[in-house]
C-alpha cells in the first residue's frame, strides 16, 4: 500500500468520524474532544498523503462551498431536521478543510523545494 492510498483511507476515517460527530451532535450526544482531534489529524493526514500532489482546484471549490453552505444549513423550517443537516455538513465541511489544508501545505512544499 503506497502513501496515496494510506492517504486515502486516512482522510476517509477521518471523514467517517466527523460525520458521525456531526450526526451525533444534532441529537445531543457529546463525545470524548479527543476523537475530534484525531478525525481532523487523520483528514489533514489525507489531505498531505492524498490529495497533496496534482491539480486539486476542483477539491478546493469543493471544499469552500461545502463550507459555506454548513454555515446556512442550520435554518431549514423543522429544527430537528436543520441540526442534523447541520451536523452532517459541519463534519464533512471540517474534514474538507483540513483535507486541503494537509493539500496546500504540499502545494506550497512543490514550490519552495526544486
């Protein structure tokens, strides 16, 4: 397994872990803070392993838009309904945004380095 595909799996778990933190903080449930820090340290993870080396531009869109719309997807009409959604983008939106920060340090690596 190369470290693309450790990459991969890394920002996926770490993915998984922030929807179900997401997901479960809709309805109340907290968790242990230290399974948020290691979900975001596996995206970043991700982003450096996976993501790191070719044209992300499209990822990067991704990313900003997932983002944006988290932030608003907390006012739909049934409050229930908008806190899950809100919980469930939040996550994905956190894992998005280490993903690319993980990509952006590599991004800026390629270019200091020869």
């Amino acid at each position: 397994m190369g470290t693309g595909e450790l990459g991969k799996w890394a920002w996926i778990i770490g993915l998984a872990l922030l929807v179900l933190w997401g997901l479960l903080g809709a309805f109340g449930v907290d968790l242990p803070a230290i399974v948020g820090d290691i979900a975001v340290a596996l995206a970043f993870i991700g982003g450096l392993l996976h993501f790191g080396g070719g044209d992300n531009t499209g990822f990067y869109i991704a990313a900003l838009a997932l983002a944006a719309f988290s932030g608003a997807a907390g006012t739909l009409f049934v409050d229930v309904l908008g806190n899950l959604v809100a919980g469930i983008l939040g996550g994905a939106a956190t894992a998005a945004g280490a993903a690319a920060a993980g990509s952006l340090i590599m991004v800026v690596y390629e270019w200091v380095m020869p």
